[in-house]
C-alpha cells in the first residue's frame, strides 16, 4: 500500500489548494515544495482578486465569468486576506473609447454575480477625490469594483489548513526523482538527508518549473505548449491619500495598476515579456522599471522615477500555449493534462491558472482524478478559510475587538495582525496583557510571539520567508534588523 493517496510537487497557489482540496475529502496527501511556500510566481502578482477587464477584449467570456463567480467566493471565505476594491479608469480617448468602456463596464458587472460588490459608475474628476493626484488633462472617468488580495498569504492558510485536514507539508524538499509502476516511487531531498516516499497518484504544480520537472524528475519529454512572460512591479512611496486604485491603459494598448499597498506605498505593475531562463532568478530589467514609471506618469501629477522606487518585485506567469503574438493577447485558461497508462499510476501536469482560480482548478484537478478515488464532493466554497470564519463585512469590527482585547496594541499594529491572521489572531496575541509579554521586537511591529508562531505554525524557517511572503514588513526593516531577525530564528530552530 502507498504511503500516500496524493503526491503534490510545488507549494504554490494551485498547489496549496490542491492539497487542501484534497485532505478535506480524506485523502492522505504530501506537498512538496523545493523552497519556501509562495516562492515563486505566487507572491509575485499584482495583489489582485479580479475578473480581468482586459479579458472583455479578447472575448474571454467563460474565463471572466468564472472568475467575477469566485472573487465572491474568496471574498467570503477569506475576508481578512480579500477585500473589496474600486478601481478608478481616467478616461484617454485617445486611447479608449469611452463608449467602449462603458459598455464593457456594463458587461462586466452583468456577467459577474455581485452580491457584495457595488457596479459601476461615471465620475467627474474635476469634483471627485480620485481626480486629485491625476494630471489636468482627466476630466472624466469611471469606477467599478474589485478586490485586493494576499497572493503568498492565501498560499500560507491553504496549506494550514490542508495540515490540519492531515496532509503532510514539507517545504525546502527537493523531489529528485519519480519513479513510475503501478505506484509512484519518490526519491526526495531535504538538505542532503534522502528519504524515499510512495504515492498512488502524482501532481505536477510546479507552475514555471512544470516542464524541467517532467525532464528531470521523470525524464520525460517536454510537452512544447509551456509559455513563460515575466511580469514585473515596483513599488513607491505613497502617490495620494485615498484607498481606490487605478487602471491605466498605456500606449501600447495594455494597461497598468497602481494600487494603494501596505498603507505607505503604491504598487506598481505589471508588464507582460515572454521569458526564459531560470524562474527563480528573475527581476525587472531597467527598461520594465522605466516603462511602469512612463505609464504611471501619463496619468498622475507627482511624476516618478526609477529613483523613487522602494522595492522590485517580477514574477513568471505561466501559459499553456505556443510562442507567437503578444504576451498579452494569450490566453490564462490553465489546462490540466492527466498522463494515465495501463497498470501505471497516473500523472497530473497543471499548466497555467491564475491567483483569483485557483480554488476551482483544485475542485477541477479533484475532479479529473475522481475515477482514482472514492467518490466525494466538492466542499471548500463554503468552508471559511483559516481565520477567515467572520461576515465579509466585519473586518473593522473585528479590528475594534482585538483592540479591546489587546488593549496595549495600536490600531496600525491590530490592522496588520488582523489583515493577516483575521480570527486566528488570538492564537497568535495568546493571554498577552502587555506589549513586552510578546517578546522581542525586531522593527516595525514585529515580535517574537508573532515569529514563533509563524515558525510553528506556518513552516517560516527563515527571515525573509517572514519579512516578504507571510508579511511585507520587508519594505519596513533595515538591513541589521533584518539579520537580527535572522539570527533570533536560527536559534529557535536549532540551526
């Protein structure tokens, strides 16, 4: 007998869900991931739960309605990490027609089911708040809705949860090899210490790594549909006071996003660049970081430089389909190829998918193996992420509550804990009466309790696993901060 029913290689997004998924329907499961969880694409996005306006023009219909279907889905199963999101479009005839834009508009909020959100609007700009950080020239626009959303963090209380469901994640563990009979034979690696494991069925999610995995680890050959386009994000101080972002169709006919982002800052992003090379290695080039200031200095009166930027961030999407036409144009439809052959055990490759699906492609992926397992249903659309188990519209008031309960917190201290562990917070917080009953502080706000938990709870090993994918406080630490930190973790753990 198999040591697991379910093998996932890649502690991504999809890989994360999958194995929540998964462990909810009692399945035994093992998640693989070579290096921290949300390493790769996966806290590289743009921070957005959306349905993708650009998709209109594509006539990406199925693709859009699914995806204004789950932003809901994810707004209430996960309130403290997805929250709602106006987004202001300045209007550039030139660029768009603004008929055009009002019908798609009115498209978008009528394919996607907003039991929540607001539709959308027409704003006066000369009159509105969100016309006053713009250039003179936007005297009309419109606003609608969408939503924000903690890539890695979604990625961290998927993978809580499927550990409390009994999958068994182990991070930092390469999977060397994969051998294939009637079960899967995996040869794994921990920092030098081999181990061997069994499982029934086997998951490729290694998203930018699908195809070197297959070559490598199963020494297969490579299917030819994998496409790899880098999109990069800067981040600067504050541009404006209000909490609306903006889309800006640039002259190039894509558009750009600047999102308010860790209550400081503007998050910048994204380009759209076919890539190759290593996936871990990848940053914004020069020229990616001048073309996300020239798009956000078209619109907006305080112009920016490649000076101003406080922080750099690029990521490899991952699109199952053929080189050729613009990056932009091709399609985010993940595809799920499932490899199964006469007395061999199957094998699962994801190619593609985005942030906002990524719990349906877990439920489709289920799916497709259903002939493998016992029959059962699917069920995470109505079960409250970790932390999550609160109405979609009582964040602030479950900020005022832990203030009253932790009384010695400030409110920018409450909002970030709250933000990022919602109910959980008082696993975190425990019976602190005091803030020195939390231990050491590293910067920021940062303390021991909330490092150890991290470390025991969500498998942070080392200091930027904690300062840039469990939170952003990476924008706030200096660099002897940040090896304080580091130190401080290595001995909790013994290295």
């Amino acid at each position: 007998m198999a040591d697991f029913d379910l093998a996932i290689i890649g502690g991504g997004i999809n890989g994360a869900g999958i194995a929540r998924d998964a462990a909810g329907r009692g399945l035994k499961v093992l998640l693989v991931e070579q290096n921290d969880l949300a390493s790769g694409t996966s806290s590289a996005s743009s921070k957005l739960i959306h349905g993708g306006l650009r998709y209109l023009e594509h006539a990406a219909f199925g693709l859009l309605r699914a995806s204004l279907a789950e932003r809901e889905v994810l707004l209430r199963i996960a309130p403290h990490l997805v929250q709602p999101l106006r987004f202001v479009l300045p209007l550039d005839p030139s660029r768009r027609s603004p008929l055009l834009i009002r019908l798609g508009l009115a498209l978008y909020d009528r394919l996607g089911r907003r039991d929540i959100l607001p539709p959308a609007r027409q704003l006066d700009l000369l009159r509105d708040d969100a016309g006053q950080p713009l250039r003179a020239a936007f005297h009309r626009g419109f606003e609608y809705s969408d939503c924000r959303g903690d890539d890695a963090r979604l990625v961290m209380v998927n993978a809580v949860d499927a550990a409390e469901r009994g999958a068994l994640i182990r991070t930092r563990t390469r999977c060397m090899r994969a051998d294939r009979s009637g079960e899967w034979r995996l040869v794994l690696n921990a920092r030098g210490q081999r181990d061997v494991v069994t499982a029934r069925v086997l998951v490729n999610a290694t998203g930018a790594w699908a195809e070197t995995f297959l070559v490598t680890a199963l020494r297969a050959k490579p299917r030819g549909r994998l496409r790899l386009v880098k999109g990069s994000h800067i981040v600067v101080r504050r541009l404006y006071d209000h909490e609306r972002a903006y889309i800006l169709p640039t002259r190039d006919r894509r558009v750009v996003f600047a999102i308010p982002f860790e209550r400081d800052f503007t998050l910048i992003g994204t380009t759209d660049l076919d890539f190759s090379g290593d996936p871990g290695a990848v940053l914004p080039t020069l020229a990616e970081i001048d073309y996300l200031c020239d798009a956000a200095n078209d619109y907006f009166r305080t112009a920016i430089i490649a000076a101003d930027m406080v922080w750099a961030f690029a990521g490899v999407r991952v699109l199952y389909a053929r080189r050729g036409g613009k990056p932009q144009d091709a399609s985010r439809e993940e595809a799920l190829v499932l490899d199964k052959r006469y007395g061999e055990a199957p094998l699962l490759t994801v190619y593609g998918g985005k942030l906002t699906l990524y719990r349906r492609l877990a439920e489709d992926v289920l799916r497709r193996l259903a002939h493998f397992f016992p029959s059962s249903r699917p069920w995470t659309a109505q079960a409250a992420l970790p932390g999550g188990d609160f109405a979609h519209d009582a964040l602030y008031g479950l900020m005022e509550a832990t203030q009253r309960r932790w009384p010695f917190l400030t409110l920018v201290h409450a909002r970030r804990l709250v933000c990022a562990y919602g109910t959980r917070v008082e696993t975190v917080l425990g019976t602190a009466a005091r803030l020195d009953d939390l231990g050491m502080r590293f910067g920021a706000d940062l303390t021991a309790a909330e490092v150890r938990y991290l470390m025991t709870k969500e498998w942070a090993q080392t200091a930027d696993d904690v300062l840039w994918r469990r939170s952003k406080l990476g924008l706030r630490f200096s660099a002897a901060q940040r090896a304080t930190l580091d130190r401080f973790m290595a001995q909790e753990s013994g290295r």
